[in-house]
C-alpha cells in the first residue's frame, strides 16, 4: 500500500540554505521530517530550532542505521549520493530525491533551467530580467541566490532556476520548458570519478525537456534530442537560420538571429567573448521559453553583469584591477584570460585556492604570450606553478594582501591585474565573495 504524503518518514540530509527550505516545505505539506548533518555546528541550526522547535536533529558522523529507518531522503546539493548511509538507505529501499523533485511537484507555472560549468549565473540573472522586461512575473533562484523551494507562488507565471551537477544528481523528474547545459569544463573533479560522470550529471538537466538550448561551440553541451524535444541553438560566428549568432562587418560586430542584426556588440555593458555568447545564450533561452524579442534586447542592453565575474574594481596608475573571483574552474579564467587578450598591454593573473582536482596544464596555452607573470596563493598554489611555470614566471604569496601587493609591483601601465582563481575559496574563504571582497579591499588600500 503507497504511503500517503502524511505517512511518509523522511530525512532531510544537509542542513544549510536549501536543508532548511525543505524542512519548510515538508512540513507545510504535513510531513514527519527529521534532519541530519554531518557537521556539528551546521549553518542553519540557529533557525531551525527557532522556527521548529519540534523537528528531531541529528550533527556529527553519519549513522547507517538510523538512516535506514526512513522511507524517503531529500539529499542536499552538498551531500554526495554515495555517502555510505544513504546508499544503506537506498538498499532498504528508501526513495532518495533533491530539493528539486520537491520543487517540480508543486511548480505550477513552467521551468527554464540552465546549467554548465561557466556562466550559467549570468545567463539566469539576464533570462530573469528578459522576462521581467516582458510582463512577465518571473521567480529567479535555486544555486543561485533564492532556494527553489521558497520560490513557489501561485502568481509566478515563469520560473527560472540555476542548477547545478548536485542538485540534478538528486532529481528525477525535472520535466522543465527550457532546459540548456550552456557549456561543460572540468569541475568538481573531487567529487566525481571522472570527467563521463560530471558530464552525465549536467546532462540530466534535459530529462523530459520541451526545448532544448544548444551551444554549437560546446560539443560537450549539445543532448540526444529525445523525441519531441525541440531545438534552438546559439555560436558565435555561426550565422544561419534560427541561430543566435555573431558576425562583423565594417561598424564592428553584431548580434544576429537567423539573417537579422539584433543588436550592436557596443550598445551591451558586458565585455568578453564570453559574456557576449551569455547574452546569446539568453535569447535563445528567452525565445525557447516565449518571450518577445524586443523586451530582450532592452534587457540587454541594460544589464551590466554580475559581482564578481570580470569586475572592474578601479584603475590605479595605469592598470586596470579586475575581480573575476567567481572564476572557481579552468574554463572560467580561460574565458576570462581570453577576453581581455585582445586589449593593449598584458596581464599580471591572481590565481589560486582549492583546484578540486582540475588539471591546470589547459591554461598553458592561452596565458602563453598573454600574462605577464602568474601570482599564486591557497592550497593548490604550489600545483599552478608546478603545471603552468614552465609558460610563465611565477611568484607565491601567503595572502590576497601580498598577492595584490606582488602583482602591483610587476604590473606595467596598460597591464591589467586579473584575479581569476581557476579554483575554490574554501581552503582560505567562506565562498568566491569573500575572495573576491579581500581582492577589492586591498585593491583599495594601494
């Protein structure tokens, strides 16, 4: 006999942000929940115990046994799915699922949902304002910024969620309108085994998609089109008919949409490459998701980029200072090194932090001729100059302080000084905004 919603025991495992948004959730529906945490002291225990006082919690090493004692696990984004105790869990047959199917339950408007290894914040915040733009009442969150869970409203006519590999490890029913993997590089490779297996994760975001957003310039990205599923496409420099594209005549370069101009590159306030093809990513999405052309385009154009993400934080004697601190994998500061290339001068790159098991010797060949010299920090800094120094001097500092003190004593006028990690925060920082907070103040204190 099927349990009903009341009947169920379930565990929600992880108590952060999105641990406690399920505990919400859950019991508003009337459930029987209970939590645990490995951690002793986890970052939403405070709150839980003020708002439910009555909710069993458990801190500190996982137990198997108690685990099992549960018909239903709601595994944070945090928590691997191979922990031993949820996998107990799963073999006493416990139905183990994310905030997400919870989410996709009581959804009733439409899903876009973005993924990839770089981007995806950008892409969603930019989507979100297109839809706003429009009329229309969008609900923007999940990875970044408001949990999904607490996104729900029955006045929401469209949501739009980052997602990413941990959260889609854990859902099983997505079914979103719109759904892209905008590009895929290595990351989190210490949590995965290999590079098919972060790849499989991301690509679960297109389960039971409607339309499908395709990067042609990232084969990584592009799904099996399952029947049905409907396909829109975005490149630079791939005019062709239905494709979000990119092409230069003697005013410069265009956005284009089949055989059409959209926009011009130098009415946006984002600069790169890659924030270029964000945009082009966007209205594909926006058009999968049915919004107006016309709205987007002033969203666009009004957008001036996320914190953190090739920030200009001020030019001192000279040399542009840049935070590009969200950076946290390989492809990020390659996409970043890359935007900046074509510009006078070189570049002095701030790099460094937990790599997560990334392999650094693919920058070797875009900081070749274009960084200056590569200052390093954290816990992996030893490795960058072990795998890129024989492209580049490279010097060590103990601290963001001297590593913005070090590159500006080797920054030339014209240069600019970029911290684009290629790695984590947390082996020196809460998250990439603290990293990149220190960055500025330091900045500011030359």
């Amino acid at each position: 006999m099927a349990l009903i919603a009341s009947d169920r025991r379930t565990l929600i495992v992880g108590l952060g942000e999105t641990g406690l948004a399920c505990v919400r959730h859950c019991h508003g529906l009337g459930r029987s929940v209970s939590v645990v945490d490995s951690r002793n002291q986890p970052p939403a225990l405070a709150r839980l115990e003020q708002e439910f006082p009555d909710v069993a919690v458990r801190t500190g090493a996982f137990d198997p046994d108690y685990f099992r004692g549960f018909d239903e696990l709601i595994v944070s984004p945090g928590v691997s799915l191979e922990e031993p105790a949820i996998t107990a869990a799963a073999e006493a047959g416990a139905v183990i699922s994310g905030d997400i199917d919870l989410f996709r339950e009581a959804a009733n408007a439409p899903i876009v949902a973005i993924t990839g290894s770089n981007g995806k914040s950008t892409v969603t915040t930019l989507v979100g304002l297109m839809a706003a733009e429009a009329g229309v009442n969008v609900a923007v969150g999940g990875n970044l910024g408001t949990p999904a869970l607490e996104l729900l409203s029955p006045e929401v006519e469209l949501y739009v969620l980052e997602l990413s590999s941990f959260q889609l490890e854990a859902a099983t029913d997505l079914r979103p309108e719109v759904a892209t993997v905008l590009n895929i590089s290595d990351d989190h490779m210490d949590r995965y085994p290999d590079r098919m297996s972060y790849f499989r994760a991301k690509h679960r975001i297109f389960q039971g998609a409607r339309h499908a957003v395709i990067n042609l310039d990232d084969p990584l990205s592009q799904p099996l089109l399952n029947e049905g599923m409907v396909p829109h496409f975005f490149g630079a420099h791939r005019v062709d008919l239905d494709v979000f594209s990119t092409r230069e005549d003697e005013t410069g370069l265009w956005l284009t949409h089949g055989l059409d101009n959209l926009m011009h590159a130098s009415e946006l306030q984002v600069a790169g490459d890659h924030n270029i093809a964000n945009v082009l990513a966007a209205l594909a999405i926006g058009q999968a998701a049915g919004l107006p052309m016309e709205p987007m385009l002033e969203a666009a154009r009004h957008f001036t980029g996320l914190p953190h993400r090739s920030q200009t934080v001020r030019v001192h004697e000279g040399v542009a200072w840049i935070n590009d601190s969200k950076a946290t994998n390989v492809g990020a500061t390659r996409a970043a090194i890359e935007s900046l290339a074509p510009r006078e001068g070189r570049i002095v790159l701030i790099a460094g932090g937990d790599g997560k098991g990334a392999d650094f010797s693919e920058l070797r060949s875009v900081i070749s001729g274009r960084v200056r010299c590569l200052v390093v920090l954290g816990k992996d800094g030893q490795r960058l100059i072990d795998e890129l120094g024989s492209e580049v001097e490279a010097v060590k500092a103990s601290d963001m302080s001297e590593a913005v003190k070090t590159a500006a004593a080797i920054a030339e006028p014209g240069d600019r000084v970029l911290l684009s990690p290629a790695c984590s925060s947390l082996d020196q920082y809460a998250n990439y905004e603290a990293r990149g907070d220190a960055f500025i103040q330091a900045v500011e204190a030359l």
